[in-house]
C-alpha cells in the first residue's frame, strides 16, 4: 500500500534545494571582490552587508608629513698657514747683479733666489729665462748668440744658467733631423753648450751651471742623468763651476720623489702633480744649492743682516790689564801612585813618598815582587788578604758550660 505523504515530501525536497541554489548563486562573485571590499566585510555586516553595499567615498589615509632633516653643519675646510710677507728692503745703488738664464726651471731658480736674498741689499737677482727655450730650437731662441748682449745691457756679476729640460727632441743637423742622443745629435749639442758657456766666460764673468732635476718619466730622467754628465765636463773645461741638485729631489733609492725634506729638513711636496715642474718649496731649495758657490764669489759677509755682536766685556766684565793679577792661585796636587811601590806607609796614599827603585837589592815590596816573585804579606783585614784561617778551638770553659 502506497503512502499519501511521497508527493508532499518530494515537493518539499525540491523547494529546498532551489533555495538552496538561490543562496549560493551570489555568494561566487565573493572570489573576485576587491581587496578594499574583503577588507570591509570582514569588519562586520557578513553577506547582507555586501549585498547591499553602498557605495560610500573611501577613505584616504592620512599620512604623516616626514620631520624636516636637520642641515649638517658646513665643513670648515683647513687653510694653510699664511707664511708672513719677507719685507721688501731697498736694494743698495752699488748692489751686485746675479744674471740668470735658461729654461722654466731657470725661472724657479730665480724666483728662489730673489726669495733668498730679498733682505740681502747688495745682491740683486735679475731674471732673463725664456720658458720655452733650450739648445735644440736654436731657431725659437738662440742662447749663444743672445746671452752676449743680455750681458752687455744687465751688466752682471755672476751669470747662472740652468738649462736642458727642454731638448730632448730631435735636432736639425746639417739638414737632417737627428733623434735625440745619437752620435751626430750629442756633436751637435756639446757644441753648442760650449759656444754658451765661452760666452760668459769671454766677458771675464764667473759661470754657475745648474744641472737638471729627475722627473717623473723614467725616459726623461734617464735623458737628464747624460745631460748632467756632458754638462759637467764643458762647464770644467771652461772654469765654471757645476752645481748638482739631484740628490735633493730624489728619495733614499735614488728615483723620483715629489715629496721629500725643504732647504731646513722639513717634509714638503717639492714637486708637483705633473711630475715636471717644482713648488714654491722645491724652488726655494733649488736656490739654497746654489747660495753657497754664490756667496763665495760674491764675497758676501757671512754675519746676517740687523745682528749685532755682543762685547765680550758685557758678560766676563773688563779684562784685566795688569800682569799680576793674572797670577794663579796656588794649587795643592797629590802626588802620583807609584805602582812599584806597593808597601807604602798607611798614613797617606800608596806611592805618596815616590823613590826611584834601586839596581841592587830590592828595598821596597813592589821590587821583591817584580825581581823575585815574592808576594808583600797581606794586611790582615784588607781587601788582599786571602789567606784561609782555620777557626780557633773552643776552651775547656767553655765546653765545660756548655755540658748538660
């Protein structure tokens, strides 16, 4: 028998599922909602919420402005010490005149030199150096020919030349051009560094030849180590006098050094970045070279300007002038040790009574000792005294008292 109640119950079963249905069809669009929205249900209101959501301006977060940075404080960047100016002094009308010449190192050299003697009124120094010349470009500037009447209108003293730092490089000889130091280039060159030198020594002028300084470039120092060599032997030949700098721009190895001690043993860059040309310090150092051989023939006084000699009155107060009161006071000596005579008399020193020894029998202990090899008896008690002595007995007393 078939029950009433199969058709209400399938009914029913069909109405829940098409809820059912109704319920989960919104809830798939959920996985493509917004991180805001998600955001927002999940703070509250569940699907009721999101069904009927409205749609509101979203808030913007507010953002705290960043704290204005602190300005670091400006870095005071060290200046170097302003060295005082030398105060110029006027130079003497009869003062005497040192003629430089030569390359851009001979325009440092004068500079040194004019900072060596700026408070020296009898010494003037008068620069003629041509930066760019030397003795190969004869035809940029020809030195043989020129230094003649650069005498004639300067009138100096004393001619100082330092010059080669500008010639290596080819020379035009006879039409061809010759590379630097070959046979025909170094002809050429002793030649026309002897046609200088005769100039100044034609006009019975002294001649200080200044050899070149090492550079940086290992090719140019080696250049300038033949240089030196050639101009020491034509500056001899000629009765100059050569002046050689290279040990004092040179470190403990003998290269290149840019920095190294000035003219008074103080650490400073002589040289600068270029490897080429020298500072204000390397200049006043390449002077200090060349102050000595200038001086002496000048004939400078060797006492400084503005110093005054001290009387010596002033200190040991005034000399005696009579003979008598030169007269020493006695003085008491003690008489020598004699080391022959070692029995000397306790009361004073051994020897103070000095007898010459006698060539018969021996009197005192130091000729027994030495003729005879007979030892003086030692005192008992002093330093000499080694003789081993046995301890006494003990006395029947006190053995007796010291018996239990």
């Amino acid at each position: 028998m078939r029950s009433r109640k199969a058709p209400f119950l399938g009914t029913w079963r069909a109405w829940c599922c098409l809820l059912l249905l109704t319920l989960a069809l919104p809830v798939a669009p959920t996985l493509l909602v917004t991180s805001a929205q998600a955001q927002e249900r999940s703070s509250g209101g569940g699907i009721l919420r999101f069904l009927f959501q409205r749609n509101e301006p979203q808030k913007q977060q507010r953002v705290a402005p960043p704290a204005p940075r602190k300005a670091a404080p400006a870095r005071r960047t060290p200046r170097p010490p302003v060295e005082p100016a030398t105060p110029a002094i006027e130079k003497a009308a009869d003062a005497q005149r040192v003629l430089v010449v030569g390359d851009f190192m001979a325009n440092g050299l004068a500079e040194g030199l004019a900072t060596a003697y700026a408070e020296e009124a009898k010494v003037v120094i008068v620069e003629r150096a041509n930066g760019s010349s030397g003795l190969v470009r004869d035809d940029h500037y020809n030195w043989p020919q020129n230094l003649a009447s650069i005498i004639d209108t300067e009138k100096p003293s004393v001619v100082v030349v330092m010059i080669g730092s500008n010639d290596r490089q080819q020379m035009l000889v006879a039409g061809t051009r010759e590379n630097p130091r070959t046979e025909a280039w170094t002809t050429e060159y002793e030649r026309r560094a002897t046609a200088l030198a005769k100039v100044v020594r034609a006009k019975s002028l002294p001649l200080i030849w200044v050899g070149n300084l090492p550079f940086r470039p290992g090719g140019m120092s080696s250049d300038m180590i033949a240089f030196n060599d050639m101009f020491r032997r034509i500056v001899a030949e000629a009765g100059g006098e050569f002046v050689d700098v290279w040990d004092g721009f040179v470190d403990e190895t003998g290269a290149f050094a840019a920095n190294g001690p000035d003219m008074n043993g103080q650490p400073a860059q002589l040289r600068a970045s270029d490897g080429i040309n020298i500072t204000r310090q390397g200049r006043r150092k390449l002077a200090f070279y060349v102050e000595k051989p200038l001086g002496r023939l000048l004939d400078l006084t060797q006492e400084s300007p503005g110093v005054k000699l001290i009387d010596p009155e002033e200190l040991i107060g005034p000399l005696p002038s009579e003979p008598g009161d030169t007269t020493p006071a006695e003085i008491v000596r003690t008489a020598p040790v004699s080391i022959n005579d070692l029995g000397g008399d306790s009361s004073g020193l051994l020897g103070a009574s000095f007898t010459r020894p006698s060539r018969g029998v021996p009197q005192t202990a130091g000729e027994r000792l030495i003729r005879e090899g007979i030892v003086p008896v030692p005192t008992p008690g002093r330093a000499d005294d080694f003789t081993v002595r046995r301890p006494m007995p003990a006395s029947p007393e006190t053995t007796t008292s010291t018996t239990p």
